[in-house]
C-alpha cells in the first residue's frame, strides 16, 4: 500500500512560464505533469532565450569595446542587452520558484 502512496501525484505550484501575457504581465502554468508539452515547449524556449542572450553578448561587447562605434549601434546593444537580461531573469525566477524548498536544518551541536 505504501508503495502506491509514494508514486501519488500531488499539485505543484505554478510554474513562471518564459513569456508574458499580451498586456505584458507573468505567464503561468499549473500542472502536475512535469513532462507535458508545454512544460517542454517552455524548457526549449529558455533555453533559446539564455543562447540568444549570450551571442547578443558577444555581439554587445563588440559594438562596446570599439570607441568609434556609432550611437544607433551603441543604443541598439543596450537595448537588445535589456531584453536579453528580462529574458534571463524571467529564466532565473523561474526556475528558482521550482527549486526544493531546503530542508530544516538539525540541532548544531
């Protein structure tokens, strides 16, 4: 019997999905199926947006470190460079409100 209870499902909270609503506000997905399609589709786009944030960093840094490059690049990596790290901290949050609670730690001594 007990091995049956310990394969029981139960809820989990939402989960921060990696993209916003229409009216810009957070994207939730509730769900005890941790393997369902669109817990996949939302894996597979954080992981394209963490890859995209990276090659618009190396491209960033480019445009950054030459002191001739003109304004509209300069202002373009910014703000290519904010939607990446809105993009990662989206990611970040994420995968944080998933994370185990910790365990309470024991008597220390």
């Amino acid at each position: 019997m007990e091995q049956a209870n310990s394969h029981a499902r139960t809820p989990t909270s939402p989960r921060l999905l990696p993209w916003p609503t229409p009216e810009g506000k957070p994207c939730y997905l509730v769900t005890d199926d941790n393997g369902g399609y669109l817990s996949r589709f939302a894996d597979d786009l954080e992981a394209t947006q963490l890859a995209t944030g990276t090659d618009v960093l190396v491209s960033a840094r480019q445009v950054l470190d030459d002191p001739m490059s003109p304004y509209t690049e300069v202002r373009y990596a910014g703000i290519r460079l904010a939607e990446c790290l809105t993009d990662a901290l989206r990611v970040a949050e994420s995968r944080g409100m998933r994370l185990p609670a910790p365990k309470a730690e024991g008597n220390r001594g």
